[in-house]
C-alpha cells in the first residue's frame, strides 16, 4: 500500500513518456477527487495482480521472499504494465491495444510472475521434500 503511493502510482500516472509515468505523483500528499479515486482504484488492480502469484507459490517459497515478489509485483512491474496499457502516452496504448476487462494488464502480469517463480523455485516443498528448492534470501 506505501510502495504504491510512493512509487507505483507515479510509474503508472499517464504524464511522462511511452515507457513510464514521471516522478510528478512520487509521495503525492495534494490530490483532486480524481486523482484520489485513480489511485485508490488501481492501488486494487496492483494488488491483484500480486495476489495472483500467492497460489502457485504457496509451499514453494519462504514468506519474506513473497513479500519481496509482491513488492515488486505492486511497485514496479503493475504500474509499468498498466502505464504501457491504460495511459494515453503508453506503447502499447498508441500501438491500439485493447485489455479487456483488466485480463491482459493484471491476469497476464501476475500469471506470468507466478510461472516465472514456479520454474525458479520447483516442486512444492511439502509434497516433494527432496527435489525442492526453497529460496532463502
């Protein structure tokens, strides 16, 4: 919830470039209606999409390196992916990109996180004790 008042919802706001959002909105402390309601509304689509890594990573990895997955998930990957997406000056935005419902920006961002951890991490720990790797950062 901090990392995406502080950073992701700068990363994410439609000013800056076609890659990214501007560091305008870092620890916004004076926001319009409007713009309190877009963070609000997002801050849930952010932690979705880090929510969705939680089911196939459960028993594959300790709960700090989680919480650094879903801290990256929230401020980082999401507001880029939606930056890309949603705002008017994002790459995939101009290029006529069409997300439906949320399905290519969150479903997409977070199922592809939690492949990519599975691969990392393997089998679950409980079920195969001796082929497993669990991350201990």
């Amino acid at each position: 919830t901090i990392g995406w008042w502080a950073l992701g919802f700068s990363l994410f706001s439609a000013t800056g470039n076609s890659f990214a959002g501007d560091s305008s909105n870092v620890f916004p402390s004076e926001l319009n209606r409007e713009d309190a309601v877009l963070l609000f509304f997002n801050w849930t689509f952010a932690a979705t999409c880090a929510r969705i890594v939680s089911g196939p990573v459960s028993g594959r990895m300790r709960i700090l390196c989680y919480l650094f997955i879903t801290m990256a998930m929230s401020w980082i990957c999401f507001p880029l992916f939606a930056h890309w997406a949603w705002a008017p000056n994002g790459w995939l935005y101009k290029m006529g990109f069409i997300d439906f419902a949320g399905s290519g920006v969150v479903h997409l961002g977070g199922g592809a996180a939690a492949f990519v951890a599975c691969l990392i991490t393997g089998p679950r720990f409980l079920l195969h004790r001796r082929s497993s790797v669990v991350l201990t950062w």
